[in-house]
C-alpha cells in the first residue's frame, strides 16, 4: 500500500511539475499569456504539502527554470551575451520558486496560512528587488510584465510599481491552494482566501475606475522607423540616404498633422549635435523631431544621444543615454543628466533607461506628461521592451512616444493604452496618433519602492511564522 501510495504521489509530482513549467515558459518570456502566468505556480502549491522537502525543492527547480529557459535564445543567440548569462538567467526563477515553494511548504505544516499566502508573493517579490537593484539590465525578467495586456490589472503599478503587480500575481495561487488544498482549519483557511478575494476586488475596482477616460490636452505624433546600415557617418554615402529617407518621412508625418516625430535610436554617427538638416525640417514642417543619434566629440567622447530638434531654437535638447547594455555599448559614454523640451512637459530618454525605474521616477519628479523615446530592439524583443516603457508611464504617471529599429512604433498614453502600434518587420514603417496628454501623479512616483520594502518585512515576518515546522 505504502509503495503504490509512493508511486502515485511520484506520478502527480511529475505531472505536477510539467504543468507548471509549461505555464512559467508560455507565461513569462519575449510573448507571454497573461493568464498562464496565473496558474504557473499552482499545481506545485497544490502538492507540496504532500512532497518530501528535497522533492519539492527539486520539482521546483525544474518548472521555475522553464521561466528563464525559454530567453535562451534571444539572449545567448540574438543579443550575444555570455553564457554564464544565460545560466543565471534559467537559475534564478528557478531558485526563487524553489526558495518561494519550501517556505509556503513550511508555513502550510505549522498552519500558519495567512503567512504561507503572503510568504510565497512576498520572498518572490523581495529576491527580485534585490537581484534588479544591482542589475545592469534594469527590470528585464519580472513577472509584472506578463500583463500588460491585462491593464485593469496593471493599474496598481501606479500604486506599487511592479512589486505590487508580482506580489497579488503570485498571491492568488498561493491563497487558492490554501482555499482548496484538504486538510484541518478548513475555516481559518477560507478567511485567508476570502480575504484575498476581497483585495481582488479592490485591486480590480481601482485599476477600472482608472481607466475611465478623462478630458485631457492632446498631442499629434508621428513615428518613424527605415531599416539602414548601422550607425552610418553621416557624411558618408549611407549616411546621407538614411538621412534624406527620414527627413521625407518627417516631411510626410509632418503633413498628416503631427507634431512631434520620434526617430529612432543611433539611426547616423556625426562629431557634432547641431545637424541642419534635422533643424531645417523641424523649422519648415512646424515640428519637434527627437532622433537618436551617435555623437562623438572632443571634449565629452562618443555618446548614444536623443536629440530634440525645436522649431526656431538655436540648438538641440540633447540627452545622453544613462543605462548602456554590457558588452555591446562599451564605446559609449553614459549620460547623467535628464532633459524637457523648453515651456513643455515633454522628455527625453534612449531605449534601455527605460528598464529602469529612475527614469520614471526623474520625470515624475518634472512633472513630465509625455516621454520621447528613441530606440534599437533585436527584432524578437519588440513587443517585450515596447510594453517595458508603457509600465514606466503607468508607475510614473506619463505617456510614451517610443520609436525603435528592429522593433515596435509604438504610443501608449500614461494608463498603459496601446494608442498606435506598428512593427516594422517588413520594411519602413511609420504610425500617427493623437496622444491624450493627462495630469497624473501617482503614488509609487512619490513614495517609490515602498512597496518592495514592505514585501521584505512581510519575508521576514513570514520566516519568523515558520519556525517550529515539522516534516
């Protein structure tokens, strides 16, 4: 009996174990299914009670590695980066959700429930912060992210950035296999899922009530991506018919009705930041153009800048690209400081910086309503890094004009509305959309990580919680 009741708790391991990790590699990732990242954790939830430590660990360890598995290829293969990276990157869900599953393992034998449903979220949620605050890719990897498209959802992001997302994200399995898993205190169980039922439907009534449309200011922006050479002197051959290419696609925005244009990020390379031809344009055409550009000079070394040409202005808004990718932008010099377009609320910022939470909180912090972004994706990650910078305006409170090679066009207003997008897969693309322009200061901009904090208050108390458990 005890050998057939083995046998049987090894199949639903297993089983176990494959659902789960098909969930975290179809949940997170380039492409996620916001829905599956729901359910990744739970069939493991359900079943580590039942499990030996060491089982459970390993069952872990195999479905959270599928997480980090399933970049392989877009970072070892597209982007070029080291292997040991790649090895982190499946290690690290893996060993989280292992850490995260033994601690709610523990926590459910010494009944202490409420502390299981908040352990799991919380250890998930304080390992993040801590591993993303040292990072040099910012934010890339959190789970938030996968919901993008579930954007009632999403909205306590302006409350609690990201943390909050991935906290209630993986508190609602755990709280459900505390509601259904069998066992005693069947009524103390029932509170804590009915509880977090109730703070659902808090979570849902704001992220709705935020998303009711309000009047606003608007503005019309033109994006615009031509495939080219890479970063081309600009008084080179290549140089001069990219450049010609764009200033007729600005031409053709600028007829539509736009006002500003967004080009994208070191589309030429020039020693000097005043560039006639973009300033001409943007005089004739009655437009702001932002263009990526690489800079090069004597005094400050090559930089990966956005330039914003003004109508009638002697000189370029410059900024200078804060976050620069490991080992592929070494030649670069990183910027420090953050830029507005003069009597506007409009900034600037280069692909990367917004992976990274200080570029939203430093324009929340000037009161930004709307951010230029020009950008250079690998193709695969277009979509990814798009919905990257629309999290930044939900947190921080502002719209996103982001324009990439190699990627998506895309304008988003400061809720996380997809307003326009257009990839440019299949050649030169271009979009136009009239971008609502709202006033929004949100909590995390004012009180930033607080929540990330608190997760790690709860991982302590819930450590605390766990002591005196027995197998």
């Amino acid at each position: 009996m005890a050998s057939s009741a083995n046998r049987t708790l090894a199949w639903a391991g297993l089983a176990a174990t494959v659902l789960s990790g098909t969930a975290w590699w179809f949940g997170t990732g380039l492409h996620p299914q916001a829905w599956l990242t729901w359910l990744a954790p739970l069939p493991l939830l359900l079943l580590a009670p039942r499990l030996r430590w060491h089982h459970a660990a390993l069952a872990a360890l195999v479905a959270g590695a599928c997480a980090g598995l399933n970049l392989w290829h877009y970072l070892i293969d597209v982007i070029g980066l080291p292997l040991p990276v790649g090895v982190i990157a499946a290690l690290a869900p893996a060993a989280t959700f292992a850490l995260a599953l033994l601690l709610f393992r523990r926590l459910w034998l010494v009944r202490r429930y409420a502390a299981a449903a908040m352990g799991f979220p919380a250890l998930w949620v304080a390992v993040d912060f801590v591993s993303f605050s040292g990072s040099p890719h910012g934010t890339f990897g959190s789970l938030a992210y996968s919901q993008l498209d579930v954007l009632p959802f999403v909205q306590f992001a302006s409350v609690a950035g990201i943390w909050g997302v991935a906290f209630l994200l993986l508190l609602a399995p755990a709280a459900l296999a505390i509601g259904v898993l069998p066992g005693p205190d069947r009524r103390e169980r029932l509170r804590v899922a009915g509880a977090t039922c109730l703070l659902f439907v808090s979570v849902f009534k704001y992220g709705f009530a935020r998303l009711d449309r309000q009047e606003a200011d608007s503005l019309r922006v033109g994006l615009v991506s031509i495939p080219g050479p890479l970063r081309p002197a600009m008084l080179s051959a290549d140089g001069q018919v990219i450049l010609k290419r764009y200033l007729a696609a600005i031409d053709t925005l600028a007829e539509r009705g736009a006002q500003v244009v967004v080009v994208p990020e070191t589309v030429i390379a020039t020693d000097q930041a005043a560039i006639a031809e973009f300033a001409d344009s943007a005089a004739r055409n009655k437009v702001t153009i932002a263009a990526g550009i690489a800079v090069k000079d004597a005094a400050r070394g090559q930089r990966n800048t956005a330039l914003a040409f003004v109508p009638g202005a002697a000189e370029p808004v410059i900024y200078a690209k804060h976050h620069l990718i490991p080992g592929v932008e070494d030649h670069y010099q990183a910027g420090a400081d953050y830029a507005m377009l003069p009597g506007t609320r409009t900034g600037l910022a280069v692909c990367k910086d917004m992976d990274f939470h200080d570029t939203g909180r430093a324009y929340s912090d000037r009161m930004a309503k709307l951010l230029l972004v020009p950008a250079w994706d690998f193709g695969v990650d277009g979509r990814m890094h798009s919905r990257m910078a629309v999290m930044r305006g939900i947190e921080s409170g502002f719209a996103v004009a982001r324009a990439a090679l190699r990627g998506n066009l895309t304008l988003s207003d400061n809720r996380g509305r997809i307003i326009a997008e257009k990839s440019d897969d299949f050649g030169d693309a271009t979009l136009i959309g009239e971008v609502p322009l709202y006033d929004s200061l949100t909590l995390y901009a004012r009180l930033g990580d607080w929540f990330a904090w608190l997760a790690l208050a709860m991982l302590g108390a819930a450590v605390l919680a766990s002591r005196g458990a027995r197998d």
